[in-house]
C-alpha cells in the first residue's frame, strides 16, 4: 500500500507540477480545451493512463473544461502515486 505522504512533502512536489493545487485530501488541475470533443479525447487518454497505473482519478467535464483530482484512497490521502499519475497526465494535454 502506498503511504501517505507528509504536508512538507506535498507542498514540494506541487512545486514541480504547474497548475496543480492542494483541495484537501486531493491534487487536482483543471484543463481546457477548444471544444467538447478534445475536452473527451483527452479524458479518454486519462483514463488509459489511470487504467495502466491502476489508479482512478475523479474526472469531471464541462463543455471544453476537464478537472481531475487525485488522492489514493487506501491511504488516506495523497501519495506519491498522484504525483506520478499526474505528472502523466500534465505530459498528454
């Protein structure tokens, strides 16, 4: 199980990801896009990366607007596999 990583610890690994921000117990960015079907596409290439990782994160979609938050949930938080995931995720918009 992943372990939950330290308040220092996400602060400086949010340092290293633009446009990523703290909301809680999760990491999450907001992304947009020219239109409602680029705003799919790139959820579609989320959700392969999720699928591969084996870590789901909470996507939400509005028109050309994609939010996507993460925290791994067995431990309680945010681990060092949200910041792996979303660097990913950062590298496909």
């Amino acid at each position: 199980m992943a372990k939950k990583l330290s308040d220092d610890a996400i602060t400086s690994g949010l340092t290293a990801l633009s446009g990523w921000s703290r909301d809680g117990e999760t990491i999450a960015r907001q992304f947009e896009f020219s239109d409602f079907v680029a705003a799919l596409g790139f959820i579609t290439q989320v959700g392969v990366l999720a699928e591969r990782a084996n870590h789901h994160p909470e996507l939400t979609n509005v028109y050309n607007r994609v939010r996507v938050a993460l925290s791994t949930h067995d431990a309680g938080g945010i681990t060092q596999k949200d910041f792996d995931l979303a660097r990913e995720i950062s590298e496909r918009a």
